[in-house]
C-alpha cells in the first residue's frame, strides 16, 4: 500500500505543479494532430474492407435496403446463405470449382518460376562467364514490359504452335506443333513462368549474390561442384528470400485477371476464381449480393497468406528498392 | 472430389516433371569426368529422341513410336561406343556408321509426302554455301574449334537445304533413302571427327556446362513469353487484315489509333479555360510564386533567385500543379489522355499519402498495426477490390435509402444543409475549429514556424467556404424538384458520370498502392543514419527542417523507385476499368483497349499496335533502370 501511495503522489504532484496553461494545452492537442490523421486514414483504409465482410453475411434484401453500418439491426444478422450459394455448383455461380482452378493456378505458377529463377540468380552470381552482365542488365530490364506486348503471340503459340516459314526457298516448317493448350491451365502456368522471371531473377539474384564468398571457396575447395553448392548450401541458405517471392508471387498469380481471362477465355471448367467473380460483377442484377461473399472468397486467401507471412512479404518489396 | 483429385495430380505432375529433368541433366553431367561412356552413351540416347520426337510433334513419320525406339537404341550404342574408343579412324567410322543408320531408319520411316526429288544444282549450292558459312564462322569464334568437324557440320545443314527444303517433296523412296542417309552420315562423322576427350577436357565440359543447365530454362521462358513475343507485337503492328490473313499495311495502325477521337480528343482544351479547377490552379500558383518571392527577400534560401524554396511556396506551387494536372486531364480527353491521368494521380497521392504515412507511423504507438492495416489492400486482387469499392460508390434511386458510404454522407450532408437546426450546429463546430486553427496561426506566427501557419490557414479557407455553403446556398446530394419544388435526394453517380468517374477508379488504385509506397518509404526512412538526424537536431534544426533538409535528400533515390515502378504498374492497369466499367462511360485505357481490338474485334493489328504504344510507354522507365543497374553493377 504505502509504496504505491509514494509511487502515486510524486506523479499528482508533477502533474500539478507541470499544468500548462490553456493555450499551451491547446496548442500541445493541435500539435497531435498528425497522430490523429495517421489513424483517421488507416480507418478511411480498413472500411472498404470491412464493409465487404459485413455485407457478405447479409440476405440480399438487406444489401439492398441499408448500408452495412445496419447489419447489425438486421435481423437474421449473420447469415451464411450467400456464401453457401455462391460456393456449390448446383445453386449458384460455382466458385468452389474455379477456386480449386485459382489454386491449381497459382501453386503450381509459384513452384516452378522461383526454382527457374534460382538456378538463373546461381549462375549470374556466381558462375564466370563472358556478357553475365549484360545478360543479366538485359533479362532484368525486361520486368518493366507490360504482359500486353506478349499476349497475342502467345495466345496464338498456344493454339496453333509456331511455323517458321523460310525465306527465299519458301517452306514452312512448324517447330512448335499445335499443342492445343489454348483454354487450358498449362497455357496460364507457361505464361506466369516467363513473366515472373525477370523479377524473380532480380530478387534472388540480389540475395544470392550477397552471401559470403568464403563459403563457395571453401565449398569447392571440398571438391563440390555447382550443382552440389547450389543445392545443399545456396537454397537452404536462400529460403527468406525464396519465401519473400513466393508469397509474392502466389499473390500476384491468385489475384491474376488478365492472363487467366485472355489464355482460357471461354472454357469454363478451367476458370480461376477472379474471372467468375468478375462475371458476377458484370451480371448487375439478380445475383448481385452474390458478389459480396464471392469477393470475400476470393480475397480471404490472399489476406491469410498475408497475416501469416507479412515480415517476408514486406522483405521482398523493400529487398532492392533501398539501398543498404 | 474428382476434380480435387486431378487438382492434385495435375500439379503434382508438373512441379515433380520440371524437377526431375533439371536433376536429370545436372546429374548427367555429373557423369562426364568418371563414367564418360554412360555419359556418352545417353547424350547420344537423348539427341535421338530429341530429333525423331520433334519430327513426330510435326507429323513427318510414319510408326513414329517404333522408329523413335530404335533411333533410342542407335544413338546410345554409338554414344556408348564413342565413349570408349579413342583412335580417330575408329571415331570416325563409328560416327558414320552411327550417322547412316540413323539416315536408314528415318528414310524408311519418312511419310511420303516428304520424300524429295533430288536436285545437283541445289545440293551443290547447299554444300558451298554450308561449308562456306561453317568457315567463316570458324574464323569469327577464333579458330578454336576442329576445322574439319565443323565443316562436316556445316556440309551437313547444307545438304539439308540443298537437298531437302528447296526442293519439291515428290520424290522417291530410294531418294529419301539416299537424302537422309547422307544427311546422317555427314552429321555423325562431324561428330566421328572430334578428338576423344581426355580426364582434363572431361572436367572442363562438367564444369562449363553447369552455366548452359542453370541458365537455359530461365532464358528459355525469357525469350519465348517476353522478347520474342515483343518482336512478334512490333511486327504485327504493321499488319491488318482478320488473324489467318494478315497483309502488311505500314503505319495505317498508328495512324488510325491516334486519329480515332475515342483514343485522344483536343475538344474540350477550350473548356478548360473556363474551368474553376483551372483558375483555382492559378491562384495557387500565383500565391505560390509570391510567397517564394517574399519569404526569399526576407532572408529565406533564395540561392541568388530572390525565390525561397520554402514549405510554404512549394506545397503551393505543388498543389497549384497537381490542380492543373487535373484541369488539363477532366478537358482533354481519350484513352491515352486517361492512362496519363493514371499515372498523374496514382503517383501524385499513392506517393505523397505513402509518404506521409510513413513519416507519421515512424516510432510512433501502434506503427505497426497502422502500417498493417494501410497495406492490407495490396493483398486484394484488382478484382475484388473494384467490387469492394462498387459498395462503396453506389448510388440507389433518389427515394431510397443510400446503401453506399460515398452517397450516404454525400446526402446527410445535403440534407444537414437544408436544416436549419443542423446547419447551425455544423457552422457552430466548424467556427470553434475555425477559432481554434486562428489560435494555432498566431502561435505559429509567433514561432516562425512557416509551414503549421501555412497548413492552418489554408485548412481555415477551407473550413469557412464549408461554412459558407452550409449557412448560405446548401451543400451536399440534394436537388430542389422541378415539380413540386420539394427537396429530394440527389445521389452522384460516381461510376457513371465523365469524366471524374476515371477519378474514383483511381481511387481503388491509390487505396491498394498507398501501402508500396509506405512499405518502401518506412523502409528507407529506417534506414537513415541517426548521426545525421542527431548532428541536425544539435544543430538547431527544428523537425520540420530535418525533415526536408535531410530525411527527404537521404530518399530522394527511393522516390525515383517507388514513381518508376509505380508508372510501370499504373501503365497497365486493366482489371479495375474492365470490372467497373468495361471501358464504358469514358473511362477507357490502353490496357483494355488492346484487350478489346485484339480478343473481342480479333483486330490483332489494331491491337499490337495499341500494345506496342504502352511499351513505349514504359521505354524511358527500362532506360532508367537498366542506367540504375549498371552503376550498381559495373561501377
């Protein structure tokens, strides 16, 4: 008792004695300001979201009757109809199938272009040879072109191969036969791969190329070749940087719209979950309340990756960006 | 569940496929230096298979599973043989032998309507201009390989043209016999030719081959998703016609996307002027200049300009920019006016707010929770956000209730206005901030602190035209009914309405950016040496000055990072027009309408060409990154 008294009165005491004057008081609350802003904005940044979830545990007369501030004067508040309608087939608009498509997609378009992209960011690190560094300068550089540029002919590769008709003697010869892939999720993991490799390469090559030089020496000194280093000592030495990427890449392959729309268009049993949510999006009218459970689906796989794995996720945007 | 299953199978499949074949080639050539003869043995294995595999892809064979297996055998018996033996003569006859065998079998197995009539004028030419170009190659890489070898090789593609492709296929089986048989033989004795590696030459391919393995599939995937595909736009771009018959037709594409009034329209530039964003922009800019002008004869920075580049005059002068920015881009209008519209906003707020949340959160309570919540967005899909924000922007019927946070406040405001109990008490709130922002102007007066006495009158301008419009004419969604000269309900319809619709797509855009930007600045601000900021603080500096005069300086490159990645990303924006709008509405970009020429009009000239336009687009952004890289790199 007593040392908490001791405790407690200097602090009344100070805080007496320290009272400042209005103006001052007032000034030091208008001078906080900033403090305020800074969590005004991250509430004006968390509403959309949350209004998302709120409405998609509504029944379709309540999102149209009310904002989402009234959910909770609705009754039947929280309902899981929407999501049970929007998931199964036979009811509604079959997002359980396209999510398995979205992760089939995007597993797979995460796997291979990180080991591509590891084995790249190896040799132009550390393997000798003439022009690494303009092919390196080179193949980076190409992260700025935009997907646009290569759709049409890779569509086109897709679904009628490559013939390479020779000059002067006429011929056409077909080096890529016609492999059908067009509308299939192949023809989505193909194109993934070449477009994340650029900036894969840079990330890991970044990290690789950063670590100690007297392990490879000592590594080869004991006789271990390339293929020996890179396995047993660059990729386990590697995994924040490959877990940074793979989020990253996982992310930007699970939220893709553009490239699953443009290789599988209209097959619809190859469809990711984007497109299905897009297509409710374009339907304006009946299953509009749909929408809002279908874009949680879709968005709540990308914010568990994110929660669980922020620090790495973080890592690899702020990896290169700053220097040091 | 069948679907779950193949799901699984399916990746399985292609995750464990590439696996296996890069640990198949590297443990291949784990094999040069100790088991040279295995070694030899399955290259020679492989190149069959590769060759009677492509001819199979192509449909030239007949039987092809049989004639790909006993191609197998052959090739790896030679390989094998080659592999142990070590006298040149004995190379070469295996080589032949191995060659023509090879020949035989694709003779007999060729369809016949590959079968060539030969033809001595074009072997002739073939075999001269093979082995010519097999020398001169020679020469050009050093002299460093076996002549004789390469001129086989040389003799060998050669023969194949001559022979072969410049032919017509309406020959003989005893021609294709003769055909492939010496195409083989030529091929293998060029292979028969080279000297038989010792321990030494062993070790070297073991070791020089390791960057061929570890490189090809990244250059591979390079090569056939962006460069070659961006050869094939460029070259499309210049072609017209429906996509089976396409005809060169020059720079009509060009011409005809940048006449098309849809595309870039000067229309309304007149209309600008009589703009008030436009004449707002020029009172800004005026005031800016003249508060420059001032502060810097009263002793400010003027680097012998007279001009003060203060807090003050730049936020001015910034701000006077961004508004005409503005004024310009709501004028003239089209779908390349827009993407830059793009550009201009997404980097003007995504970079200011990121960097100010930065600044904000830096060691401050809960930094880490703010800066969660602000970056969240980065993890939607461009998808699921515009449905998110079609929430927040929609507008229902005027006798409704407003279901959207947007055109809920936008009409309690309206209807705030209309009252006048509540229209006294918001002027009542807003004048004692009014009072309480005058106080803070005069302390910051006293303080010479510039930038809170700037910050707080301008917010004090703001707030008493808020005032002016509640007390007087009414702000908010209401309109006064024609017909019965009732107030009602007056929604905006934010998706609809040109051209500020294009600005409220931004939006979502800068909501998911705003967290990079923050990311990326809290990192660089971290990253500021603290014996700078402390040496400022003693100096005197107030934090406003340390801010700008050193934090700000120490970014500045990773401002450069943040705009250029920024450009390149906004450049291409697709998914939030396409979901909102579909381009519809005026809000049209580059992205969607290359989408829109080359998938829905199948005009694939038309839209390479618009690809090719924002390639160029991110032109000066690749120029600066690859200048970046090669002075990191090379020094």
């Amino acid at each position: 008792m007593t040392t908490t008294a001791d405790r407690a009165t200097p602090t009344t005491e100070s805080r007496i004695t320290q009272r400042r004057p209005l103006g001052k008081r007032i000034y030091g609350f208008l001078r906080s300001i900033p403090t305020w802003l800074l969590w005004i904005l991250v509430i004006i940044w968390t509403i959309p979201t949350f209004s998302l979830l709120v409405n998609s545990f509504r029944t379709r007369d309540e999102q149209r009757a009310s904002g989402f501030w009234n959910a909770f004067r609705d009754e039947g508040f929280p309902t899981l109809a929407n999501y049970d309608e929007v998931l199964f087939p036979d009811v509604g608009a079959g997002l359980g199938n396209a999510l398995l498509n979205s992760a089939a997609i995007a597993i797979v378009a995460t796997i291979i272009p990180i080991a591509i992209a590891a084995f790249a960011a190896y040799a132009f690190a550390w393997i000798d040879f003439k022009g690494r560094e303009w092919l390196f300068i080179g193949t980076v550089a190409l992260l700025a072109v935009p997907t646009q540029v290569s759709l049409i002919p890779l569509l086109s590769t897709y679904s009628n191969g490559v013939a390479l008709t020779l000059p002067i003697i006429d011929k056409t010869i077909q080096l890529i036969p016609d492999l059908d892939l067009s509308g299939s999720i192949p023809a989505v993991w193909l194109t993934h791969t070449g477009f994340a490799l650029p900036f894969a390469i840079f990330l890991l090559h970044n990290y690789i190329a950063g670590l100690p030089k007297s392990i490879f020496e000592s590594a080869s000194i004991d006789g271990a070749d390339h293929f020996k280093i890179f396995w047993r000592l660059v990729l386990p030495l590697s995994v924040p940087v490959l877990a940074a990427f793979a989020i990253f890449q996982f992310l930007w392959t699970w939220n893709d719209y553009l490239i699953a729309l443009t290789m599988i268009g209209g097959n619809r049993e190859a469809l990711p979950a984007t497109i299905v949510v897009a297509s409710l999006a374009g339907e304006f009218g009946a299953r509009e309340h749909l929408l809002t459970a279908g874009a949680f689906v879709i968005t709540v796989v990308p914010l568990a990756v994110f929660f669980a794995l922020q620090r790495f996720f973080v890592r690899g945007i702020t990896a290169g960006s700053v220097k040091g | 569940m069948d679907r779950v299953v193949v799901t699984v199978v399916g990746i399985v499949a292609a995750v464990g496929l590439s696996g296996l074949v890069f640990v198949g080639i590297n443990k291949l050539y784990d094999l040069t230096e100790k088991r040279y003869p295995l070694f030899s043995a399955t290259v020679g294995a492989l190149w069959s298979v590769i060759v009677f595999g492509v001819l199979w892809g192509n449909r030239l064979i007949a039987s092809p599973v049989v004639a790909t297996l006993i191609a197998v055998a052959i090739g790896a018996a030679a390989g094998y043989l080659l592999g142990v033996t070590e006298a040149p003569p004995r190379r070469l006859a295996i080589g032949a032998a191995g060659g023509t065998a090879l020949g035989l079998l694709l003779g007999s197995s060729a369809r016949s309507q590959t079968w060539p009539s030969l033809d001595p004028i074009g072997i002739v030419i073939g075999l001269v201009v093979g082995t010519g170009l097999a020398y001169l190659l020679w020469i050009a890489r050093g002299r460093k390989h076996n002549l004789v070898s390469r001129l086989l090789l040389g003799a060998a593609v050669g023969w194949l043209f001559g022979a072969w492709l410049a032919v017509d296929l309406d020959g003989s089986k005893a021609e294709v016999f003769v055909t492939a048989a010496v195409l083989g033989a030529l091929v293998g004795a060029a292979v028969g030719y080279s000297p038989y590696p010792d321990g030494v030459r062993r070790g070297e391919i073991a070791v020089a081959s390791r960057k061929y393995i570890f490189l090809a599939p990244a250059l591979f995937f390079v090569s056939a998703a962006l460069v070659i595909p961006l050869g094939r736009t460029i070259w499309l771009g210049f072609l017209t016609g429906n996509p089976r018959e396409l005809r060169w037709t020059g720079l009509t594409n060009y011409s005809d996307i940048l006449s098309d009034p849809g595309i870039i329209n000067f229309d309304g530039f007149s209309g600008m002027f009589s703009s008030k964003l436009f004449w707002l922009a020029v009172v800004l800019a005026v005031v800016g200049i003249a508060v420059g002008r001032w502060t810097g004869r009263t002793g400010g920075t003027g680097l012998g300009t007279g001009f003060a580049f203060t807090t003050g005059s730049l936020s001015l002068l910034a701000g006077g920019a961004a508004l005409l920015g503005f004024a310009i881009f709501t004028s003239i209008r089209g779908t390349i006016p827009n993407n830059l519209w793009w550009i201009f906003s997404v980097i003007i707020f995504a970079v200011s707010l990121g960097l100010a949340v930065a600044v904000l959160a830096d060691r401050s309570k809960g930094e880490n929770i703010a800066k969660s919540l602000i970056f969240l967005p980065m993890a939607i899909s461009f998808v699921g956000a515009s449905v998110i924000w079609r929430l927040i922007y929609v507008a229902r019927p005027p006798q409704d209730p407003q279901t959207g946070v947007f055109n809920s406040l936008w009409v309690m405001i309206g209807e705030w206005s209309n009252s006048t109990a509540a229209s006294t008490v918001v002027a009542l709130i807003l004048g004692l901030i009014i009072v309480a922002l005058l106080y803070l102007a005069w302390r910051a007066w006293q303080a010479e602190s510039n930038t809170v006495l700037a910050g707080s009158l301008a917010v004090v301008l703001v707030l008493g035209w808020l005032v002016y419009r509640f007390v007087g004419p009414g702000i908010g969604g209401f309109k006064v009914s024609e017909v019965t000269g009732e107030i009602i309900a007056d929604p905006v319809l934010f998706i609809q309405n040109a051209p500020w619709n294009n600005f409220w797509m931004m939006v979502v855009f800068i909501w998911i950016q705003t967290g990079f930007a923050m990311v990326i600045f809290s990192a660089a601000i971290k990253a500021v040496p603290t014996e700078l900021l402390e040496a400022a603080r003693i100096d005197g500096a107030t934090e406003t000055q340390t801010f700008w005069r050193v934090t700000v300086p120490q970014i500045f490159p990773t401002i450069g990072v943040v705009v250029t990645t920024l450009i390149v990303t906004v450049l291409k924006v697709f998914d939030i027009p396409k979901v909102m709008t579909n381009g519809n509405f005026d809000t049209q970009v580059l992205a969607n309408e290359m989408w829109e020429r080359a998938f829905t009009q199948l005009d694939f000239g038309v839209g390479s060409a618009v690809a090719v336009l924002l390639f160029v687009g991110v032109l000066p952004v690749m120029y600066i990154n690859v200048r970046r890289m090669q002075r990191e790199r090379l020094g």
